[in-house]
C-alpha cells in the first residue's frame, strides 16, 4: 500500500492534487456558478432560512473549520462560529432557530465531536456532517452531510484530509454565497481558481527538496513559531500542531501582527519564525511583521508566492508557492508546512506516522 513513499504520512502529502480534485469532483455546476452537493438533505427553502453557522470539530478539522469562517462570512456574509467540539458539548451556548451546525471530522468517530453533534441534534438544529469515513458514526448519525472521498488516511497526524475539508468549505461558501449576495461572475472565478488548484499542488510540492535542505538546518532547534495573517492565520496553526506532533518540538501559531503583544520576546537566533506571506491585501503588513523578527535576530523561513523577487533579501529561507486566489492559499501554503513537519520529525529520529501518546481516532472524551 506504501508504495514508493517511506512513510504514509509522505504518501497522502502526494495524494493531494487528487484527494482535492475527488472532493470537488461531481459538485462544481459551472452554468450556475455554484456548487452542488447530494446529501444536505434539507430544501433551497429551508438552506435560505439559515441566518447562522457553527462549525465544531477538534484538532486539524478545526484548524479547518477556522478557514472555512473566513470562507463562509466573505462569500455567504453569514456569521459564523468555530467551536472546539469539546467546549460545545458543554457550553450551551445560545444558538437561535435558524442556526445550522457543521460536524468537521476525518474519522468520523472523535467522541467530542459526536458528543457536540448529538447535543446540536436533540436541540433540533439541522446538523450535518463533512467527514471523509464513510458510515461512520458522525456521518451516520448526521441529518445529512458531505463526504471528503480523501481515501483512507493512516498517517496520525492528518494532511490530506485536512486540505480535502478547506475544499469542501469552499465549496460550501460558495453555494451559501450563490444563494445570497454572490454574483454569477464572482462564483465562476472561484470555479476556475479551483480547477487549477490540483495542478498548483502538484507544482507546491516540488518544493521538496528545497524543504528537506530548511528542515536540515533547522531541525534541532527546541522552540518554532508560525506566523500568517487572514486565510493563512489558520495555517500557521496547522503547521504549528504538525510539528509539535510529530516531532515533539515546542511550537506556537500566531496571527502575525500579535507577535508584538507578547511572542515577540520569544524570539531570539534559535528560535526560527516561519512566515506565511504569500501575495495579497495583507503582504506589506505580514512584511513588517516579518521585518520586526528579523531585527530580533530570529530566523525567519518565508512561504511566499513564486515571483515575489523581494522576499529572498529579507528572509532567510523561502519556500515558494504558485500564485492562487487569496481565499484558496490555505491549500496551498499548508503543502511545505506538512513536508516541513515531516522533514524535521526523520531527521530527529521520531516515528513519523505513529507519534508518541495519539491515535488516529479519539474515541475517549
Ligand atoms: C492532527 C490530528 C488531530 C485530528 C483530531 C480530530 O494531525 O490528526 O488533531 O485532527 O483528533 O480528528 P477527526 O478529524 O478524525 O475528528
């Protein structure tokens, strides 16, 4: 089943420009500048008649869940939450009638997210699942859902479905936007964007090598910070938890700019800052983030956008990525944090698809 790969955590990294394509397949609709999905089961009434998401899931899926708030509110302009599943089951937050819930979840068994899920239910909001095991118990006990069609995914620590659930929230704010405020127009570049995300994937993970040398450089070092702005803060969370689980090193995700308001003291010649700053509205402002670690003397790794001739001056590794929508980047900047995590875990001699203390599915509160 390996295959070529060493590990199975490397072999999904390069099944994603499939397993994205394979969430997409069959739902894009072109002539109305939407996508389509079989199993919400629930009417065009009864969908217009929502005025609120939650979205809760754990771990990666939450990280997720966070791109897909970013999503949703820009296309659909409907207000969203992310809950940690774990803090819904108890919270008892104030949801309202037309208040819908989304279950995030690759295996489908992670007991806090059920347990969210079936307290969603009982109050009678219409809870659907997006999961990639098919008859699972969250997507067998869901009102309906979305199916990642990922494959199996055996490496502990999750990477391609990860990517496959920002393609289906994308998907989704795109329907939800089509039903409101979005135009043809608008819906059909995002279309096209994501027709050709299956080809930038595969053109992000050249990077590779160039990843294998950062890792080697770095790899010994005891505290990492991961830094995005906007659709990449969510990432810089990713790939902080991909490292910290399978290499057992000290990380911490950050919204750029909060740097200054205390993680900034961190930052010394031993402490690297990997910085996503792709082009977009954000650019300059993620840069003097940037420049401000580099005045500190941490090191910075940069994942920038291919022809970003600036970028090489002020950082002192770059990891380059095609040019996307801004809104699509999370599938794409995610890529070399994965091989990143990856890279260094070999290197410190870590057990790479089978980490220390996790399982592939929590099925314990
Ligand atoms: C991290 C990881 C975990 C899971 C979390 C939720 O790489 O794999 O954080 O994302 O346990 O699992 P699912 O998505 O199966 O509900």
């Amino acid at each position: 089943e390996l295959g070529d790969y060493a590990h199975y955590m490397l072999k999904e990294i390069f099944e994603q420009p499939n397993s994205i394509e394979n969430a997409m397949r069959g739902r894009l609709d072109e002539d109305e500048a939407t996508a389509k999905f079989g199993g919400l089961n629930l009417s065009s009434q009864q969908l217009r008649h929502i005025d609120r998401i939650v979205l809760t899931a754990c771990g990666t899926s939450w990280h997720a869940a966070m791109v897909g708030e970013y999503l949703i509110e820009e296309f659909a302009r409907i207000p969203v939450e992310v809950e940690y599943a774990s803090e819904l089951r108890y919270r008892n937050p104030p949801l309202n009638d037309r208040t819908m819930i989304f279950a995030i979840t690759q295996s489908g068994e992670t007991a806090d997210t059920l347990a969210a899920m079936r307290e969603c239910k009982r109050k009678g909001h219409p809870t659907l699942a997006i999961c990639n095991v098919v008859g699972s118990s969250i997507a067998r006990e869901a009102d309906g859902g979305v199916y990642l069609h990922a494959g199996s995914e055996v490496g502990v620590a999750s990477t391609k479905a990860f990517t496959s659930q920002v393609t289906v929230l994308t998907l989704l704010a795109l329907f939800f936007g089509r039903m409101r405020h979005m135009s043809w127009q608008a819906g059909r570049n995002i279309i096209r964007e994501l027709r050709t995300m299956p080809e930038h994937v595969e053109r992000t993970l050249k990077c590779h090598d160039v990843v294998q040398e950062i890792a080697d450089k770095y790899h010994r070092c005891s505290n990492f910070l991961y830094l995005g702005r906007l659709y990449n803060f969510p990432v810089a969370l990713e790939g902080a938890l991909k490292l910290k689980e399978i290499s057992y090193i000290h990380a911490e995700g950050y919204p750029a700019a909060e740097m200054k308001h205390g993680p900034l003291a961190l930052v010394d010649e031993n402490t690297p800052s990997v910085f996503i700053v792709p082009k977009g509205g954000i650019y300059p402002k993620v840069i003097s983030n940037l420049e401000e670690v580099k005045a500190r003397k941490g090191p910075v790794i940069a994942i920038a956008c291919e022809g970003d001739d600036r970028i090489a001056d002020l950082a002192d590794d770059v990891i380059y990525v095609p040019e996307t929508d801004e809104c699509l980047q999370p599938l794409v900047t995610s890529i070399p944090l994965q091989l990143l995590a990856y890279h260094i875990a070999l290197l410190r001699g870590c057990n790479v698809d089978r980490p220390r203390n996790l399982a592939k599915s929590v099925t314990v509160e």
